[in-house]
C-alpha cells in the first residue's frame, strides 16, 4: 500500500481490522443451571485438526461452569438472532437460567451434559483438554467430541451455504460492534491450494 493511504491505529485496534466470529457458548453448572453467553474469541485450531481455542475473562460464569463440568457447546447462531444474542451478553447471577431470559430452546445434547440451542445451524459439543491462565484471562482448548448441522443449510458435499444460513459474525468499531454475515467474492479454491501443493495433488 502507498504511503499516502497508510493510517496508523493503535494495537489494541486490532479487533476492528479482523472480522470475528459470533458463536453463543452453552453451559451448566455443577448444580445444572443452564447458562448461554455469546462469545467471539474462538477459532477452530488448525484446520484439519478436532480442537478450538477460547479465550475468556476471568469473570464469566460460562469459565466457571466450564471449570466445574469440563465441557460446553458452540452453537452457531445465525443472523437474525442478534437480540437473543445480546439479551445473553447481559450479566446475570449464576443462579438465573439464561436459556429462560433469552427465550432460547434447549435441544439435547448426543455426548455432553450441556444442552443445545434450537435455531442455531451447528453445535460443536467440546470437553476441555486444557487451561492456559494469564494474568487477566484465560485460554481454553477444548476438544471437539461431537458436530452436528442443520441439513437445511449444511451438505457434506458443498459444507455450510451460509447466504442461506446466514452465521452471525461481527466487526469492532470505535463505540461499540455491529453484527455482520459473510457473503461469496465469487472465488475460492481446494484446501490443496492453501499449502502451496500443485494442482495436481
Ligand atoms: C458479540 C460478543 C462477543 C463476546 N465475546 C467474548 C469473548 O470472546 N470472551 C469473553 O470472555 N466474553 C465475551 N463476550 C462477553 C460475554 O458474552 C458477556 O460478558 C456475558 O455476560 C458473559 O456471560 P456469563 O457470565 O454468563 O458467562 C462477548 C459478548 C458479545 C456481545
């Protein structure tokens, strides 16, 4: 890039230059109160890999739960789902079940304790492998142990069609973030592509 068009933001700008994920964390504590909380701090670790990296603040029930059961469920909302979502990011006493303040459905879950939630397109099911403390947060591998999609929008051949499905991601912004969806530039190419591999591999 030129010079002239260069502007210099400050580092912890960087979360309004990287386009994020939205994805609402389902848990239960130990004494099954059952809590959601949206989260975008998550990535699937390598891709051909079964482990996702959260990263959370210490102060969230949806850490302590995790804490004290040693799993939880990435549900994929999808656009349309922004105030349940934001109802979610609410912070309520660990004793209030925010499948209730949300309105959200539980749907069970095939390996872990934590329910599901109906109406979003995917629910990764993860046990934790390990906790990675800093001063002010923490870092969570978890392990994925069961993946389910919605076959409305999901097709072992093609993957997700997310123009229909539309999965809910954000983008920062000086006050605050705006909800966002990923739309096709019209190309793409094999995963072989992506480690330099020739064609013909
Ligand atoms: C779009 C969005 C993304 C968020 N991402 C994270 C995150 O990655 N890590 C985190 O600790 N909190 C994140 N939060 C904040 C929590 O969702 C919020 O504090 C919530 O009340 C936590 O609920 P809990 O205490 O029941 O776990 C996010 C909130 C929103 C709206």
């Amino acid at each position: 890039m030129t010079g002239d068009r260069r502007m210099i933001l400050k580092p912890n700008q960087r979360s309004q230059i990287i386009p994020l994920p939205v994805v609402l964390i389902s848990t239960v504590s130990e004494g099954g109160i059952r809590n959601a909380a949206p989260w975008s701090c998550v990535i699937p670790v390598l891709r051909p890999l079964d482990e996702v990296l959260i990263a959370s603040w210490l102060k969230r029930d949806t850490l302590e739960n995790i804490r004290q059961t040693g799993e939880f469920v990435i549900n994929i909302p999808r656009a349309g789902m922004e105030e349940a979502v934001m109802i979610c990011a609410r912070s309520y006493p660990p004793e209030t079940d925010e499948f209730e303040e949300a309105g959200l459905a539980a749907r069970p879950s095939a390996a872990v304790k934590p329910p599901g939630i109906e109406g979003c397109l995917a629910w990764a099911e993860c046990q934790v492998e390990e906790e990675i403390a800093r001063e002010k947060y923490v870092l969570i591998v978890g392990r994925v142990v069961h993946l389910e999609a919605d076959d409305r929008f999901f097709s072992e051949a093609d993957g997700m069609d997310y123009e229909k499905s539309m999965p809910l991601c954000s983008m920062g912004g000086p006050n605050g973030m705006q909800f966002v969806r990923p739309i096709s530039t019209g190309k793409g190419d094999r995963y072989a592509s992506m480690l330099g591999s020739s064609p013909n591999q």
